[in-house]
C-alpha cells in the first residue's frame, strides 16, 4: 500500500511543478476535442436525411424498427 502512495505522489508533484508541460497538455485535449467533434460531426453523422434519400424508404425504415422493438 505504500508503494501506491509513493507513486501517486510522484506524478502528483511531477504534475504540480511542470510549466511548459502544463502548456502542451492543454494544446493536447484541446486537439482530441477538435478531432472528436470533427469526426462526430462530419464522418459519424448518421440520420434519416443522410441515410435515406426518399420519403418512402424513410418510412420503410422506421416501420421496420418499429415492428422489430415490439417483439
């Protein structure tokens, strides 16, 4: 159980007194956020209007899982 606590102290005061590493953490999140809401936005966007290009296969579609949750 010591050794957890020395090794959890270790990075806490490694973490504490960085400078520039403080900078590049930040420049790192801020760099995963934008790549997630790219990817989120642009390639996973799933939606009827992307999906389906009529009415018909629309509704198709969501009678289809309409009739599927029932059973």
């Amino acid at each position: 159980m010591d050794i957890i606590k020395n090794i959890y102290y270790f990075y806490q005061n490694g973490f504490k007194n960085m400078t520039l590493g403080n900078f590049l953490w930040k420049i790192i999140f801020l760099k995963l956020l934008v790549i997630a809401l790219f990817l989120n936005y642009f390639i996973y966007n799933k939606s009827l209007k992307s999906e389906y290009k009529t009415d018909e296969q629309k509704i198709d579609f969501v009678y289809k899982n309409l009739i599927s949750g029932n059973k």
